[in-house]
C-alpha cells in the first residue's frame, strides 16, 4: 500500500487547561483523554465547558482510536475515546493487562464519501464504493462519472473511522494496495480538495464546502437520516475507561458529556447526541 506522506504519524494535542483563576493552594487535578482525531472537536468544546467552576485540568492527545485504547491499557490516560467499538483482541489485551474496561456511548457519527468538486458522482451504491475502494473498479466511467482513473484515499490502520469503513463497505475485503493514506479527517478532505480524480471518506462532522458529499444508495448524509438509522455508513462514538481507576473527576467529566448541557455540545460539534438517537 502507498502510504506517502500521510503515513506520517500524527499526534495533536487538543486542549491543555490549568487551574482556574483563583486557585493557588493546590494543583488541580488532571483528566488524561488519548484517542480518535474524529472526536477532537467534541473533546475541545467539552473539556471548555467542564472547567469553568472546576479545579481540574484536562489534556487530550489525539492521534487516533487505537492509540487511545493501547494509551488506556497501558496506563497512560484515564480515558480512551474511540470512533469504532473496541476490538476482541483489544479486550483480551485489557484482560491480560488487569484492565476492566468500562464502555460509555456518547454520540453518533455518519461517515460520508466524498469527491472534487469537478466531479459530477453525487450517489454511489455500497457495491460500487465497495468495488472502488478494494480497486475492482478503477476509473470514473464505470460509475457515472468522466473518464478518469479513481484515485483512492484511506485513513491508517490506527483509525476508528477506517474500521468502520471497511466493515461496513468492504466486509473483510482487502483495500486498493494503490491508495493513498491520510492520518487524519482534516487531511483526507485537504486531499479530495485538490485532487479531481480521488475519491475518500470523512466523518460527517468535518464536511465543509471544499468537497461534495455523495449519498449512499440515494440516501444523503443528514442528520435526520443518522437519528432515524436510515443512513447505510453510520456509527457509535465512545469513551472508555479503566473501571479499577475510575477517579472521581473522570467520572464527573463523563457524566457532564451525557448531561443535557454536553449533549447540547455534542450536538453544536456536528455529531448526533446519543439521546436523540436513542430515542429514535
């Protein structure tokens, strides 16, 4: 596989906040969160609100999922947060490890396709994206497209979001040894940007007017079509923990996401608050 210049590993640190002002007694407390690139924005906006009137301080390094879950059994974060459901094989790790791992659901997430503007593929079915990203389909024109070769970009192995891709769309099928890889959300989207022949995946989150979004068999990546399951490429995000170490500023911290006041965050983040959807 082609990794180029996106295999470059990417570490991103996403808030980083001290005492309250005030407070010179004591140091405060620290909260460690590891994890997915696709969670960033909710942790920022979270993490803001959560210190005001706390003596807590909270950093958070994200360089993807499985990093976060390997930070998590190891030690070195008192949360994992994960844009894919922990694998059996990180389970067994946890188990050999003494970790109890404690799974908290916290929103939802679509995951959309998306193409150059110049591009005119506005719908792809799962068959066909299925076939372009394992490369049995290698130009436009077998798509409805122009005549052009596809050229394909993924996310790293260490992504949630590229687990959730490949269950979903390539159900165990080998990637396209050709893509491109891109660490990141931000950096798949920069890629499809500039480049009218590729064809990649973002959360939906991150979409902004520098690509198209295509729907997936005729249905459009909205918001409405993620509470309502209707939507084919959808998944849950999650915070996990080490219930042997659960601290009680951990704890005040993960029930503040799943209060009315974090779900509202969730929500003005781009993602689809967990009870919504649960409701639904």
């Amino acid at each position: 596989m082609n990794r180029g210049t996106g295999f470059i590993a990417v570490i991103i640190t996403c808030v980083v906040f001290g005492c309250v002002p005030g407070c010179t007694s004591r140091a405060p407390e620290t909260i460690v969160i590891h994890g997915s690139t696709t969670i960033e924005p909710i942790t920022r906006k979270i993490a803001e609100s959560f210190m005001k009137n706390r003596t807590v301080a909270v950093t958070a390094t994200c360089n993807g999922s499985h990093d976060g879950i390997r930070a998590l059994i190891s030690g070195s974060c008192d949360i994992a947060d994960s844009s894919s459901k922990i694998s059996i094989a990180e389970m067994d790790a946890a188990r050999k490890s003494g970790v109890d791992i404690k799974e908290f659901p916290f929103a939802r997430d679509l995951v959309v396709p998306i193409v150059h503007h110049d591009n005119p593929v506005r719908n792809l079915t799962k068959a066909q994206l299925r076939d372009i990203f394992t490369g049995t389909v290698r130009n436009w024109n077998e798509v409805g497209g122009t005549g052009s070769v596809i050229n394909v970009v993924i996310r790293n192995d260490n992504s949630g979001t590229h687990d959730v891709w490949n269950r979903i769309i390539l159900g165990g099928r080998k990637e396209f040894s050709g893509a491109v890889v891109q660490p990141t959300n931000s950096s798949v989207l920069a890629y499809v940007a500039a480049d009218k022949n590729a064809v990649g995946y973002v959360s939906y989150a991150f979409l902004n007017s520098d690509v198209n979004p295509v729907s997936v068999d005729g249905i459009q990546a909205e918001v409405r079509n993620g509470s309502k399951r209707d939507y084919p490429v959808s998944r849950t995000l999650y915070m996990y923990v080490n219930k042997k170490k659960l601290t009680p500023a951990t704890r005040e911290f993960i029930v503040f996401i799943l209060s009315n006041e974090g779900q509202r965050i969730v929500r003005e983040s781009g993602f689809i608050p967990i009870s919504d959807f649960s409701r639904d």
